[in-house]
C-alpha cells in the first residue's frame, strides 16, 4: 500500500510521461493485462490512457487493471491513470515515512 507522500512523488515522477497503456472498447481484458504486466516490469511506473469508447468508469477501469497486474494505482487524472509495482531491480526509490515524534 502506498503511502500520501509516495503517491505524491510518484505523481510528480508520473507527470511527463506519455501513455503505453489504451483501454477502448474491449476493455481490461487477458491480452491488455499481459501488455500491462510486461509495461510495468519495464518502467515500474505507467501511464494509462482511457478512451471514449470504454464502458467502465475511470476509477473502476483503473481498479481492475490494477488488480489484475497487481499493481497500485498511484493517481487518476481525468481519463489517465499511473500504475506503479515496485521491479525485481527497483529504478524509482520511493521516499519512505517517517514518523513524527512528538516532543514532550
């Protein structure tokens, strides 16, 4: 599970890229899930673009691709959303929380 502050890096890393990922008509289906799976070994993070012709909601789209890939969804934005799956060889180091201590 991802935290505020991770989701809020992933965000900012997230922002410049194009989408590798469509979901049209034939929706989250086997071969989009295989395409997905071998994205996200590659870049660890992606960006997912959702078309008009696509039945399912945004956030039930991203839900169930994310699911399938076992992945998290780091953000939806309109009709995009990111996917991040931490690689075997992590690329993207992701800030970690710290807890805050209260002084007495």
């Amino acid at each position: 599970m991802l935290t505020g502050k991770q989701k809020r890096f992933l965000r900012s890393l997230g922002h410049s890229l194009k989408p590798v990922i469509t979901i049209g008509k034939g929706e989250v289906n086997e071969a989009l899930v295989k395409e997905t799976v071998e994205s996200i070994a590659a870049h660890e993070l992606i960006k997912v673009k959702i078309l008009e012709s696509c039945l399912l909601e945004r956030s039930e789209a991203a839900a169930a691709l994310a699911e399938a890939c076992n992945a998290e969804v780091a953000q939806i934005l309109g009709r995009t959303f990111l996917l991040y799956k931490k690689a075997k060889e992590p690329v993207i180091e992701l800030p970690s929380e710290k807890t805050k201590q209260k002084s007495k």
